[in-house]
C-alpha cells in the first residue's frame, strides 16, 4: 500500500480500489475527523457539497491505508488525494489534538438533528431537512407531530427506532444467518447462503445483516425467496418488509448506466426488511465460529474490533447513489431520482390484507390483531413486553451467473464498490455492476467464476474482504 520512495515522496496507489485498506489501522482519530467533514458535506446535499464529500472520502480513504501513524502533516507530502483543506484541519488535530472545524460542526445543532433523523429507517436528507423546518427536534417530536408518512420503512422505522439504532451484533448475524442457511437449504439442496456487508469484512457490529443467496443451477433459485420468508415467518422471524421483482432484463446490460440504474443499485430479487431477532441471539456461543461457510468471514472470531467498530454503526439507504453521481457535474439530476427512490416512491402502500405475493408483506399474526387501523400497530408493538429486538435485514437473490460480481457489491465497502466502478470505467472502459463486468463497445460481457476472477478481469490485485474497507 503506502511506500516511501527514496526521494522521500509517499506513492500510494491510486485507486482505492487498489489498496489495502483495513477497519483497524494507525490513523483512526485523523479518519475519523475528516470523515465528519465528508458527512457533514453530504448531509448539506448542496452543488459542491458532493464533491466536497467526496475529497473528504478521498483522504480520508488514504490515510486508511498509510502504513505508519501520521505525526506531521509533512509527511503527507505528495498524496494527491490529501489537499490543502484536509491538510489544515489534519495540522490542527496534529498539533492541538482536535480541529476546530470539526468540533464546530460536532457542536450543531443542524448537524446532530440531521444525523438523527437520516438514521431513521428509510429517511434521506431531504425528509430530515423538511423535519427541521418543521421545527422537530428528536423522534419523539416526530412520532408525536405524527408526520404521517405512507413509507412503511419510515412507519416502523419510528416506531422501532431504539432497536434499529442498537449495534447488531456478530453473533446475532451468526445465528441469524445459521436459520437462514438451515432453512434455504431444506428449501433448496445445495444452496449457497453468504453473509455480506460489513461483517463479512470483519466488522463485529453493523446497522443491519445482508445475505446474499444463489445456487449453482441457475434458475432453481426462483421462488425461494417466497418461499425461504414463509419458512421465517413460521418461525416467527419477521416483523415488517417489502420484496422487491427482479427487474433484470438482458437488454438493460448495455444500456446506459444511469438509464438502467434508476437510482437504484441493482435489479436483484430482494426482501429489505426487519426481523424479529430473539434477545438470546445477543449471546456469544463457542461454536459461533463454526456457522459461516466461507472462510472469509470468520475473521472476527479471531481478532474482535468491537470497541473501535460500535461506534461506527450507521443507518445506510440502499437506494443508495451509484457510482456515476460521484463522477461528474450531473450530480442534480441523479439525486433528485435517487431521493425518489429513497424516500417514499417506492411501492409502499400499505394494506394489512394484501397477501404474501403482493410486494409489501403483513406477518399474518399482527393482521388479526391489529384489524384494519395500521397506524396504531407498529407502536403498539414496539411498547408492548417482547423478548426480541428489531433488526434490519437484507436478504438478496443472484443468478449463480451473476453470483460474484453480487458478492463483490454486497460486500462493500460502499466506497470500495464506487471507487471500484469508477475505475474500471475509467482505467479499462468497462462498465462494472453487481450484474457483471460489460464491455459496452463490444457489448461483451465478462463473467467470473469466483471473486478473485472478478479481480482478475479488473486488472487490480486480489484483495480479501477484509482489506476493503476503505
Ligand atoms: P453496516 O450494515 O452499517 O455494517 O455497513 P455495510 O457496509 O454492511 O452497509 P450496507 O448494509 O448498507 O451495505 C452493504 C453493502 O452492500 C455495501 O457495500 C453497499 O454498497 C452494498 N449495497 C447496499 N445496497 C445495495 C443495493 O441495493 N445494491 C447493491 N448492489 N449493493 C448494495
Ligand atoms: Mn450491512
Ligand atoms: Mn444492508
């Protein structure tokens, strides 16, 4: 990663996508600074503010992989990534221990009630700026302004508010993931069932448990969502979600990328939603270790980051920006489709007697409980004495043909995956996505039989997941 050469000058890859880049490393209070300073700019949402953003990202991402703890900004010297701005308030931390900047902006009261409300389940910056206009202040004046949204990612996301703010832990995603490998594999022999997202890159704590599903004879995966939710449900598993069709087509493969895209990140199959996870899946078992099938994503039972990762948790959309909104000036006209899809246009109309084959999902239980009056339900629930905790949950289907590259997008990090996608467009021409690997002059697709062939194919060095979280 980082190397000094002889004339003194730090050389640094440069692409992210190119380095290593690990959750524990030497420079975390400087990271941690700037990337206050990269939220803050994301949260303003305004026409520089996303570049701003992303330079932030940009540096901070650097020092991630530097292979010493900077002491003087001197050492910084030739990292293009770093510029004037983060080198002033780097100098700051360096030599006052903290940076008036980002103190200041810690200090906001905008800043802490955008925080706040964004990590609510479904809402973006634009809602939470709309709240505090509205002069709201915490989820309570939320919840008792009533801002009755229609989004039923917003409806629970309030009513079950502290439980999705909790950290979910490893070994909640462990025995988690060990009933959803059991279950899906009764449903379809041979399944294969990956924990993604963060904790597959070693982090001990995340915001939600991502799942990624396939199976090596393409086409036997249709239908298993249904019917892998139904088996959940009958244990009782699942409190509130949405599924969402598979919009892939093969014509869109060549399309342009922001036509295709939507907004959104992928066409997978996909249920996002929220478990009713048992408060006994909080306990650390022996055999933890021995659930994951995939050699990767052990790590954590070996080296336990969990007190400098808990803090970190954060609620993420997943009608998240692609990776063209970074690239250029036209980042107007993807946001407003972005904010679209991440705040409420989604198919959320919500009626308790639509069945399990619509798109929205009702557990059948609460339907006899709660009659026809949605609004009161979610509350209700959440106040009532439960030995369980809400948990956000993602579970996602790919065509073994597909398999992984989703592998590769699910897995994150988020700045890996956009530093990745802009690379590959812009070093080799080709178009990267959680479908494959496109040419789009010869309209040649590039597919891979594993994660290190995806790498191959993008010229770039192996990297295990661990090593991406940049
Ligand atoms: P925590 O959940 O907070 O621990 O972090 P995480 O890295 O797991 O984030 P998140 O669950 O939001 O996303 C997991 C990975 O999936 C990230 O790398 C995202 O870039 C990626 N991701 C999220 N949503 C989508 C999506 O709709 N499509 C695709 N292809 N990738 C997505
Ligand atoms: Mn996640
Ligand atoms: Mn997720």
């Amino acid at each position: 990663s980082g190397d000094k050469e002889e004339d003194g000058n730090l050389t640094v890859p440069e692409w992210a996508c190119q380095r290593v880049a690990r959750l524990v490393h030497l420079n975390k209070k400087l990271t941690d600074a700037i990337e206050v300073l990269q939220e803050h700019a994301e949260l303003r949402d305004g026409h520089q503010d996303y570049s701003r953003a992303l330079a932030f990202r940009r540096a901070s991402c650097v020092l991630k992989s530097l292979p010493f703890a900077v002491q003087d900004v001197r050492q910084l010297e030739g990292l293009k990534d770093v510029g004037g701005h983060v080198k002033r308030v780097l100098s700051d931390l360096l030599d006052n221990g903290s940076s008036s900047e980002v103190q200041e902006i810690l200090n906001s009261s905008w800043y802490q009630k955008m925080k706040l409300f964004t990590s609510v389940f479904g809402i973006g910056p634009s809602t939470a700026k709309k709240w505090i206009d509205n002069e709201l202040e915490s989820i309570k004046d939320v919840k008792r302004n009533s801002v009755r949204s229609s989004d039923w990612r917003v409806i629970w996301g309030l009513a079950f508010f502290e439980d999705l703010n909790s950290p979910v832990l490893r070994s909640e995603a462990d025995r988690f993931l060990s009933i959803v490998q059991q279950e899906a594999e009764k449903l379809l022999p041979g399944v294969i069932v990956q924990l993604c997202g963060g904790f597959r890159r070693g982090k001990s704590s995340g915001h939600d448990v991502d799942i990624l599903l396939t199976h090596p004879k393409e086409g036997s995966e249709l239908g298993l969502l249904h019917n892998l939710l139904l088996a959940l449900e009958k244990k009782d598993l699942i409190l509130i979600g949405h599924k969402e069709k598979s919009s892939f087509r093969q014509e869109i493969l060549f399309q342009d990328f922001k036509l295709s895209m939507r907004g959104q990140l992928d066409h997978f199959e996909k249920w996002l939603g929220i478990c009713k996870f048992p408060k006994s899946f909080q306990e650390q078992r022996l055999d933890s270790c021995l659930h994951n099938d995939d050699s990767n994503s052990n790590s954590n039972c070996l080296s336990d980051h969990a007190a400098q990762d808990l803090d970190s948790v954060k609620h993420c959309e997943h009608s998240e920006a692609d990776t063209q909104t970074q690239t250029q000036g036209n980042s107007q006209l993807h946001k407003a489709s972005q904010e679209k899809s991440s705040e409420g246009t989604v198919p959320t109309c919500h009626s308790l007697n639509e069945s399990f084959d619509g798109t929205s999902y009702e557990p059948s239980a609460k339907k006899a409980k709660c009659g026809s009056s949605l609004d009161a339900c979610p509350d209700d629930l959440a106040d009532s004495e439960r030995d369980w905790v809400a948990r956000r949950v993602d579970l996602i289907i790919a065509p073994y043909s597909q398999y992984y590259y989703a592998l590769v997008g699910w897995t994150g990090s988020k700045h890996f995956n956009r530093d990745a996608r802009l690379y590959a467009q812009k070093v080799l021409g080709l178009k990267l996505t959680s479908h494959g690997l496109f040419d789009m002059a010869k309209k040649e697709a590039l597919p891979s039989s594993s994660e290190a062939e995806v790498f191959h194919h993008l010229k770039l060095p192996y990297r295990d997941p661990e090593d991406r979280n940049c």
